[in-house]
C-alpha cells in the first residue's frame, strides 16, 4: 500500500480569518494603528496581501476581528451575588488588557458587527447589573459610564510622558524647575508635596475613580 508523501516540516499554517486578526493584533501592538497597513499585514503574516483578502473582506473586518480578540481576553464579570465586586472584577480585567493593547480603545465600541467576544461580554456586564437590581435605566448608565471610564483611563495612562514612578519624579522635577513659582504657585506646590513624595503613582488613581462610580451606581440603585 504506498504510503503518503512527508509532509515538509516547514509547511505553512494554513491563513483563516483567525490568524489574520491575530496577526493584526500582534502589528498593533508593535507599530499602532497611524502606520497599520494591509501590506504590513502581509509581511507579518508572511503572505502576499491580496491572500488576506481570501479570508477577510477588508481592513473594517480585520478590525473587528481585533476588537473581538481584545475583548475575548477580558474577563467578563464572574456571576456572584455581589454586582459591585464583580464589575470591580471584570474592569480590573479590561485596564490590563487596554494597557496591552494601548491602539485599542477608539476601537472597541465602534464597531458595526460585532463578534461572538465581544456579545458574550457586554451581554454579561448587562446580565450582571441587572442581577444587582438595576432597572433598564440604570443598567444603560452604569454599563455607559463604567467603560467610558476604563477607556478614558487607559487612553489617558498610555500617553502619559513617563513610565514609573522614577521617570514620573525626573520628568516632575524638570517641569516644576522651569514653572515660575509666583504664576502658578498651586501646581509647584502639588508637584512638590505630592508628586514627588515617595509612592506616588498615577496609576493609584483608578481605583479611586473606579470606587467613586461604583459608589454613585449603588446609591442610585437605592433611590
């Protein structure tokens, strides 16, 4: 009986709409979306472009192919009684992921087709407020509110100037030397009382911000 043929071990995996988005996601990453271009695409998939076009119809479904993949790597609010801990749970979740993927925001909430990820998500932050509760227009407010937050934060964390604490403290101390004291005497004295205090971090602010909302939500479910 002949035997079938070897098969070269440096067979290419076959290209589908999956690995496409993958791909994509991975060139966002490295170069943003500004320079994300169909022919780099190629190049990263070591393909000729018009192959992607065999598996996606063109940049929009590529997109959304990459906003699904961002949203199947957040965790969904874990079903619990407690809505509060678990939206508290789930926006953890999408600040580490959003931080990833810091292209990611404009994106995730534009898109015209959504993918199975991207459903299962938001039908579980939806199921998960109104098991608190919730009335319809509460859950629309929370739900609008709560993720204009965590895209806000990650738009505003991923564009900061400084990485750590030590980068935030050089960069503070430049900027307060060159800050005449008497024109603005409140940022001067900010900067030197807090920002350059031991411990300081922007990024301690989110859970503050986060609480706040949370706190808000919870007090206008009880009215």
């Amino acid at each position: 009986m002949p035997s079938s043929p070897p098969v070269a071990s440096g067979a290419r995996t076959p290209l589908t709409a999956e690995r496409v988005a993958a791909g994509a996601v991975r060139l966002a990453d490295r170069i943003g979306m500004e320079a994300f271009t169909i022919r780099r695409l190629a190049d990263e998939l070591d393909v000729k472009p018009m192959t992607i076009y065999h598996h996606v119809p063109g940049k929009e479904a590529i997109i959304d192919g990459m906003v699904d993949q961002i949203f199947a790597e957040i965790g969904p609010p874990p079903p619990q009684d407690d809505w509060r801990s678990a939206m508290r749970e789930r926006s953890h979740s999408m600040r580490e992921v959003l931080r990833k993927h810091s292209w990611a925001p404009p994106y995730m909430e534009s898109r015209t087709n959504p993918g199975p990820a991207t459903l299962a998500n938001h039908e579980a932050v939806l199921a998960c407020l109104r098991s608190g509760g919730l009335s319809w227009e509460l859950t629309a407010h929370a739900a609008a509110v709560i993720d204009s937050y965590l895209y806000g934060f990650a738009l505003q964390e991923a564009h900061l100037p400084f990485g750590g604490s030590e980068q935030i403290g050089e960069l503070a101390e430049s900027i307060v030397e060159e800050m005449p004291a008497d024109a603005y005497p409140t940022m001067v004295d900010f900067t030197r009382s807090h920002v350059l205090q031991p411990g300081y971090s922007f990024g301690a602010s989110f859970d503050f911000g986060l609480d706040l909302l949370l706190d808000g939500i919870e007090a206008a479910a009880r009215r």
